[in-house]
C-alpha cells in the first residue's frame, strides 16, 4: 500500500536478519502482546479497526507478525501505521486470510520505545456473518540492551469477531484418566478439534483437525512434562513436522514446523498448518507417565527477577522470587533471598503448596545500609523432608550495582548551613555597599 526507497528495505533487511543470527530469548514477565478490542461485531457491509498493541515494553525497537483471519469473513481495507514510524513493511492477503506487518526504529540513531504501544490499526470490512480468531501468529519483538539486539520473549492475547455477537470458544480441556493419576491436555484452537485420544504404548496423543479448505489453522497443545516427554515427534498427517523457534513466513507454506517452549512443569506444541478436510496431528513422546508414578518430594525456585540491577545508596530493589512444587505432596517451606551472604528481610513461608503449584514472592532490599559495591542476588527454598533432588532449591539472579547517592544522608542539612552563610554574607556586604555609598565624602 506504500512504496519505500531502496534504502529502507536495505534497512530492514538487516533487522530482520538481526532477528535470525540472535535467536536466544530474554524473558520480560510484563510484556504482552495483544488485540484491542478482544472482541468485535459488525453487520455484513460494515467495517471495525482492531489495534495490535504492546504493554510494557522496554526498549523496544523491532515488531514483526502476522495477523491470521478467516478470508471467508472478513477482508483488511487499510493499514494504518503505529508507534514504530521506521522500517515500515506490510503484506495483505485477502486470499489465504493474513497480514503481515513489520516496523522498527532505526537500531543505534532512535532510542527503543518504552510502555504501552500501538504496532499497528488494521480495518477489516465484513463479507458475510460468521466467526473469526484475529490470531496473533509468529511474532518477534526484539530490544536494545548491553549487549546488542536480543529478541524478547513475551504472552499474548488473540482477538475474536463474531456476527451475530457470540463469546469467542472456550479453551478444550481433556483429562486422561488412570487408576493412580491424571493429567489435563489444554488445546486452544481455530479449529474444530475431534476424536481425542491418548496411546500408552505408543507413547503419544492425537487429535483431529478441522475446518474451511485452503484457511490457515493454529492449534495450542500444553500438558504436564511429566506426562509425556524426552524427545518429541510431531506428526501431521503421518508427516514428521521440524522443530523451529520462529514460526514466520515460511509456515504460511505448507505445513513445515512447530515451535514449543517448556518450563519447570509444562511443556506447549504451537502448530500452523492449513486446512484440508480433517486432518490429524500427533504429539509423541519416548517416555510415558508410569502406570503407578513413585511418590516425590521436589520444591525448586524457577525465577528471581530484580529491578532495578543498578540503584544507589537508600533505594529499594524489588526482589521477586517464583517457587514451584515439582513433586507429588502438598509441600511447607521456607524461602530466603540473599545480597551475597547477607539476607534480604525476613524469610518467607510458602504454605500448603500444592503439586504443580508455583507461588511468587515479592522481598523489597532497603539499601540504606549497604556499603558501596557489586552483589550477586540468589534466593534458596528450604529442603522439605524426603527430597533428594536439592540442587534445584537454589537461583542465582546475577549481579546487582549500588553508587553512591547524589546527595548522601545528612548533607541536605549541611547544604542549608551553608546557603544561610551565604545568604548573612550577601545581607552584610549589600548593607556595607549601600552605607558606603551614603558616606558623606571628606571636604
């Protein structure tokens, strides 16, 4: 819809290869990615802006999505540009139902952009009545920091249109039972899904896809790491799909990866695919849940986050520490962060922390007292009877700067001292000036 010169696209070809070469993620807890409104309904014949926004960003300097609707529904008539007004590129098709829309700042000439932002105002006018996810597909948002452009990881929220008005589908939630255990499987999708199953012998569980021939597809797979897992095979259609930790332009063309991410306690498949009448998708495993799990105790501490890393003398840092029962019983323990040997307030106690449950704690560093220097921040769960596994009781943030004050305790005081000095100074030697211009000369 617009024309760039020569040297933008050289521009943003650079950015985008950035996003290529440096594919380690940093974690922001706060940022999200999302459409705004979430939910929207017009007649057939109307039109409605959505907003593609970001809250809490922090030095942000390069967007890049796709924007995935039901072609049947909907068509995009315009694209308007958000808070990213460099290294703009976008590419509509009306045909297989996605925007694709990037933006950025000029890396190392404009400073990254902070807060709540707009990446960009898409209008859709409707064809027909009907329902469509506004799916927020393949998204990369990379920031500036010390050591270079890194690609910042984040959660987002799909948008809904629905004519007439309808709430958009509840998440699919499947419980495997067994005599001694269970384990829930979550899938969100654009699809309508069917005939779910779970296999102990070969290790997996399926599931069929369905819905308009030729419209892209996404499905969102978690359950327990615990349940199945070593390594993974991912089937569409018999097809083995590859491992790929950026879904973007290529998987608007068949069918060729999936990304998954996995914590202390969940793992998640995101699939893409087109659909062709109904299709089935399989999440293997090498090792199963046993029919009779052993009985654990297991409390590890996932995350610590501190803000700031760099504060003077008298600040207070926030310390949050995130704990988690990896175990099989309900779980009491102690939690202690630490400025190198030294403890950070009171000790907290995590209580009745049930399996898979995590909790955050939040410590507050009142650095008033503290010497001048570079500390490493840690946090330590107690052990709690029975467990063996201990090494996970422990989280290393990394380092933490106190400076000196601008201006330290008790100087304020001295200051004041010092401008009455001034101020008496300045009174006597005006008065001396006024009465030596009053003097009466010597005849």
């Amino acid at each position: 819809m617009r024309s760039r010169k020569n040297l933008v696209w050289i521009c943003l070809a650079v950015l985008i290869a950035s996003v290529a070469v440096t594919d380690v993620g940093v974690a922001n807890p706060g940022l999200e990615v999302y459409v705004d409104p979430h939910t929207s309904t017009k007649p057939p014949g109307d039109t409605f802006d959505i907003n593609i926004m970001v809250s809490g960003a922090v030095n942000l300097f390069l967007s890049d999505f796709f924007l995935v609707f039901d072609p049947n529904i909907l068509e995009v008539t315009d694209i308007v540009e958000g808070d990213f007004e460099k290294l703009w590129q976008e590419t509509i098709s009306n045909t297989i139902g996605f925007v694709q829309i990037t933006a950025g700042r000029e890396l190392g000439v404009t400073a990254g952009l902070n807060g709540t932002l707009s990446l960009a105002k898409i209008t859709f006018q409707v064809k027909t009545e009907g329902t469509s996810f506004l799916h927020l597909h393949g998204t990369v948002l990379k920031a500036t920091s010390t050591l270079g452009p890194l690609r910042v990881e984040y959660t987002w929220k799909d948008g809904y249109f629905a004519y007439p008005s309808a709430p958009m589908p509840p998440t699919l939630i499947y419980t495997v039972n067994e005599t001694h255990w269970s384990r829930n499987v979550t899938i969100e999708s654009s699809s309508t899904i069917s005939n779910f199953n779970f296999s102990r012998e070969d290790k997996e569980i399926s599931f069929d896809v369905e819905g308009p021939s030729g419209i892209i597809g996404f499905s969102n797979v978690l359950f327990r790491n615990n349940f199945i897992f070593g390594n993974y095979t991912i089937l569409l259609d018999g097809e083995s799909l590859n491992l790929s930790s950026y879904i973007g332009a290529e998987s608007l063309f068949p069918d060729i990866n999936y990304r998954m991410t996995e914590n202390a306690i969940y793992v998640s498949f995101y699939l893409a695919y087109y659909h062709e009448s109904t299709r089935k998708i399989q999440i293997r495993g090498t090792e199963v849940i046993p029919e009779i799990p052993e009985p654990v105790h297991d409390i590890a501490v996932t995350n610590v986050a501190v803000f700031p890393t760099t504060a003077k003398i008298g600040d207070i840092i926030s310390i949050n520490v995130t704990v988690v029962n990896l175990g099989t019983f309900t779980e009491t323990f102690n939690v202690t962060a630490y400025y190198d040997t030294f403890s950070v307030g009171p000790t907290e106690t995590v209580t009745n922390l049930d399996e898979a449950a995590t909790k955050t704690l939040e410590f507050s560093w009142d650095t008033a007292n503290v010497t001048l220097g570079v500390y490493e921040i840690m946090a330590v769960a107690s052990n709690v009877t029975g467990e063996t596994e201990i090494d996970n009781n422990e989280y290393t943030f990394g380092l933490v700067t106190i400076e000196k004050a601008l201006i330290e305790a008790g100087a304020p005081t001295l200051l004041y001292a010092i401008a009455g000095i001034l101020m008496v100074l300045i009174v006597v030697g005006a008065i001396y000036i006024i009465w030596r211009a009053r003097k009466p000369k010597p005849t």
